[in-house]
C-alpha cells in the first residue's frame, strides 16, 4: 500500500501492516482532530486528523532499522504505533481532561483494555467506529504480529514502549513537525527524518541517541516551542476551547455525556451536546459555531502563590468567571492551562558508542489563565490578567 503524506511524501507500508490500518479502531482516528478544536485562525492544522498524524509517525518508525529489537519486536512495534492513539476520545485532550478529573480517565491508559475488549460492558460487540467492532487483534493474528509485544508495548512494561510514550519517541516527532509545518513554518524535514533514524532504546528502556544529534535535537525542541506559543497563545483558538470545555462538563453533570461516550468521533460529539438540554444547544450554537467569544484577560505564571498555582481547574474557571462578571462581561469562560513540558522537555539520552549520558532542554512549568466573555470595560486582556491576579490573591487569603 503507497501512502502520500504532506510532509514526508511517498512511501510504502509492509503488507503485514497494510491489515491493520484497515481496522476500525484505527480507522475511528480519520473523525478525530490532532489538536482540541476546529479553530478558525489554525484552519489548516484544525483540518488534520490523528489518523495522518499516525501514519507520519509510521512512517517515522520505518525509517529506523531498530537493530537493538528483534524480528518479532520490530513488528509489534509498528503495529503499536498504528494503534497507539485509539483511545484519544473526541476532541482530544477537551473531553479528556473532564474524563480524567471526573473518572480518574487516561487515553493512554485504557489502550490495553480496547485492545482486550474490556474498554465497554459489551466490548466484543460494541460498535467503536461506525457499525463496526474491533478488529485489531483477530487482524495481528492474521498478520503474523504478535499481539502479546503489542500489548507489552502499549501497556508501557516493554523497553520499546519508550520508542512510542517517551519524552523523544516517534509519535512526539510527527507530532511536533506536522503541527509546524500545517501552520506555515517550513523546515528541513531532513531534520527529522534524521533524529528518526538514530533513536533507539536499551534492554531496559532507556533512550539511546548519538550526541551527534545533539544540533537536530535542539532545533526539533525550538520547533516544539515555536508551535505551542501559537497554540497557547492564540485568541480564537483558545475561545473554543474554552467553550466547547464548559459544553461538556455541564453535559456529563447533568447527564447528557457519561464516561462510556468517549469513543464518540468529534462530529457525533457536537450533535450530542446539541441535543441535550436548552442551555447545551443554545451554548453550542452561538457561542462555538457562532461567534467566538471575545479573549478579555490573559496571564501566564510561573512564580505566583502556591495557592494559585495548585488551584483545580474547574476552581479557577470560576473565580475567572465571577471576576468577569463582575466587569460587566457576560456570558464568561474561564479557561486555563497548565504547562508541564509543553512549551519545552528535557530530553536525556545515553550516546550508544560512548555510553555516556546528555541531554537537551530544561521542563518548562507554568499556568496560563484566560478569559473570555462578551461586552464589558474596554481594557486590554495583559492589564486585566494582572489585575485578575491581585484580585484572585485577595481572595484567597
């Protein structure tokens, strides 16, 4: 099978892996958007679907000759990368962060049970994508992969489980150029396709890289960087997170959305919180597929109180939300996002011909806070974000 991917061009897949990129399981992802929203100002990146970001990541993975595996591992492994985003529910990261608080949720997490068909009361029947139920195991066993090292690997007790959940691994690097390069920022996909070729990983699964690639790696990290400030930081984007965010937890409050509902693809979403209550419908309709509402305060932290810092996200959206109000804003989100390692990772690795340990970068941590809202005082969001957080601090003396 030839596949034709935007950054990376032509290639071939292995028939043994041809099966499974067939399989409903995987196919669900083509319903799926890589980043939260369908944004109007990243229209091109809003428009791409975790199923192509897989297949990049594939791609990624068969540029890389993984001496250090076996036959039988280096199968497993690609056929882990295939599946390895099947539990991403709607909207990504928006509907999982109210599962996750609510339920204790992971997308990661409940992989091994979709795979095991314990991840619903009636896994074996249940219909994942479409009218159809999962495959993906009879489809290993047709393709001569051993589904065991695939679910060693996506459950995280394989060494090569690094090559798919680690801090530099074959996903986060698609992950990182196809956002770049969907938002305009052309790059040398050489750089990559390099660092692509010389991770490895040891018998007990640490990172092995050459300190050769120390210049690819830096540059991959200011890529990493240079995507997440316009993804953080822009007004629009954020709005509809925002809005869609508070969609869904009054729907899985009052009902209309329970945990069994994740594997919904984003469109059946929407027609879900649309038809539940009055309020839910009226929300969606005008303040998601309307107008956004507008960005009235913004402020990022890395040094303010603990108690700020440590406040849950659904506290802080409502004192976010009363400080609105209290502006005269209506109809007011609050909104906020918790950097740990976005905007930069540290990345450790051991040089395989010298043994030695390096690395690159240092784990950024911060809170941004925002606000949304409709109509109240003309003041820019950088002077009411200041203003909010003496506020906030007053109160929660």
């Amino acid at each position: 099978m030839k596949l034709r991917d935007a950054i990376y061009g032509e290639f071939e897949v292995p028939n043994y892996i041809e099966k499974l990129i067939n399989a409903p399981e995987f196919r669900r992802l083509a319903e799926v958007r890589l980043i939260n929203i369908n944004s109007p100002t990243l229209p091109s990146l809003a428009d791409v679907r975790r199923y192509s970001h897989t297949l990049g990541a594939l791609r990624l993975a068969m540029e890389n000759p993984l001496l250090n595996l076996g036959k039988e591992e280096h199968r497993a492994l690609l056929a882990s990368i295939v599946i390895h985003d099947a539990g991403t529910p709607a909207f990504a990261h928006l509907f999982e962060y109210q599962l996750r608080d609510q339920y204790d949720w992971d997308h990661e997490k409940v992989l091994p049970a979709i795979l095991t068909g314990r991840h619903h009361s009636d896994g074996a029947a249940h219909q994942i994508f479409g009218p159809h139920t999962p495959e993906f195991e009879r489809l290993c066993l047709r393709s001569k992969i051993d589904f065991n090292i695939v679910l060693e690997i996506v459950s995280g007790r394989h060494p090569a489980s690094r090559l798919v959940f680690g801090s530099l691994d074959f996903d986060n690097l698609d992950n990182v150029a196809r956002m770049n390069w969907m938002m305009g920022f052309r790059f040398d996909t050489r750089i990559i396709l390099q660092l692509a070729r010389a991770i490895n990983v040891s018998g007990d699964g640490q990172l092995l890289l050459p300190e050769s690639q120390r210049e690819n790696l830096e540059h991959w990290s200011r890529l990493r960087r240079q995507a997440y400030e316009v993804l953080v930081f822009d007004g629009p984007t954020v709005a509809g997170q925002a809005v869609l965010s508070a969609a869904i937890a009054d729907a899985l409050e009052d009902g209309t959305l329970s945990l069994m509902d994740w594997p919904y693809v984003d469109h059946q979403l929407i027609e879900v919180l649309r038809s539940g209550s009055r309020s839910g419908k009226k929300r969606i309709d005008r303040d998601l597929l309307g107008r956004l509402p507008d960005l009235k305060l913004i402020v990022q932290l890395s040094d303010a109180s603990p108690d700020i810092l440590s406040l849950p996200r659904d506290s802080l959206k409502q004192h976010v939300e009363n400080y609105l109000t209290e502006k005269r804003i209506t109809r007011a989100y609050g909104y906020s996002f918790r950097d740990a390692g976005a905007f930069e990772k540290e990345v450790k690795a051991i040089d395989p011909t010298s043994m030695s340990p390096w690395a690159v970068g240092r784990r950024s941590s911060s809170l941004v806070i925002y606000g949304f809202g409709v109509g109240g005082e003309r003041v820019g969001p950088p002077e009411l974000g200041r203003e909010f957080v003496d506020w906030l601090e007053v109160r929660l003396r």
